[in-house]
C-alpha cells in the first residue's frame, strides 16, 4: 500500500528532500545535548559537525566527527539543531539558522 506523501511532485530528487518515517523516528530517539554538539569552520568541507569538550583561555576544543580534535576562537563554534530537523521542510522549525 502507497502512502501519499506529497512528495512525488520531486521525482527522484524526493528521498533527498525528506526523511524516511523510520529515519525520521531514529533521529527523535538519538541522545542529543545543544550545549556541546555544535558546527566548526573546516577549510576542507566548509563547515563539520563536532562536540565541545572543553572552553580555556579563549579557545573552544572541539572533537569533529571525523575524529579530529581542533581549537578554535569562539565565533568559529556555530549551535547545532537537533538531529530530528535535518531535513526539515519549514526552516521556521528551527531554533538556529546560520
């Protein structure tokens, strides 16, 4: 049985453009703290998802995804929303725009 989801109007862009229900309920479900995950500068790919681990001497040390631990200025930290808007629709759901 099909479900309309509205979204067929974007063919195979679709899947992009709107998580699965199961994925959708995954991301409800991951642990999440707003005060350490965060987004930091990356010359390579703009900008990587990490997790504050300590803030000293005007310096944020960040763990990125990817494993590498990095200092930054404080402005170069940028507030994560949580795993459950990836992919929102309606940008107005957000608590952070960048």
């Amino acid at each position: 049985m099909s479900r309309d989801t509205g979204m067929e109007i974007f063919g195979e862009a679709a899947p992009y453009l709107r998580k699965s229900e199961k994925e959708r309920i995954e991301a409800q479900n991951q642990p999440f703290d707003a005060k350490t995950y965060c987004f930091v500068a990356d010359p390579e790919v703009e900008y990587t998802r990490g997790r504050i681990k300590a803030a000293q001497d005007g310096k944020i040390t960040v763990e990125t995804e990817d494993g590498r631990t990095v200092a930054v200025k404080p402005d170069d930290v940028y507030a994560m929303n949580p795993p459950k808007f990836d992919r929102v629709e309606d940008v107005a759901m957000l608590t952070h725009l960048h």
